[in-house]
C-alpha cells in the first residue's frame, strides 16, 4: 500500500543522511521506524482503553489465586 507523508525539511534531511551514510533507502528506515513506533503505540493506545474500561467497572480482575483455582493448579 503506497502512502505520502510530508516530513519537515529538518527531518528529510537527517533521513537522507542516515540513508547515504549506511547504503540504505529512505523507504527502509522509515518502514522500521512505522513498525516499530506502531507497536509502541498499539501498546499504550490499548492498555490504556483497558485501564479505562477497569476505572468504570466494565472490566473484570482476576487474581492470580483465582486463575489458579480456575486452572485447578493449586495445591
């Protein structure tokens, strides 16, 4: 899937520079860093939706005797 993004003229050419300095393309380094901040951000997006459904009760704790007792490993 193609996407354009406009970056500020600053970051353009420190990517340029990383790119000519290690024989790499653009499109590479800035495939990593989409990966990589998308996990970063899928984790904080997420846990902090289930944070928010435990403040207002929608979201049910376990502790871990319970999920023991459930899994019939106690002893």
């Amino acid at each position: 899937m193609a996407t354009s993004i406009r970056l500020a003229p600053e970051t353009e050419q420190r990517l340029a520079f990383l790119a000519s300095q290690t024989g790499r393309t653009k499109a590479f380094y800035l495939r990593e860093m989409i990966e990589r901040g998308l996990e970063d951000m899928e984790d904080y997006y997420l846990a902090a939706d289930v944070l928010e459904r435990l403040r207002q009760g929608k979201e049910k704790v376990y502790s871990s005797s319970d999920v023991m007792n459930a899994l019939n490993l106690d002893d």
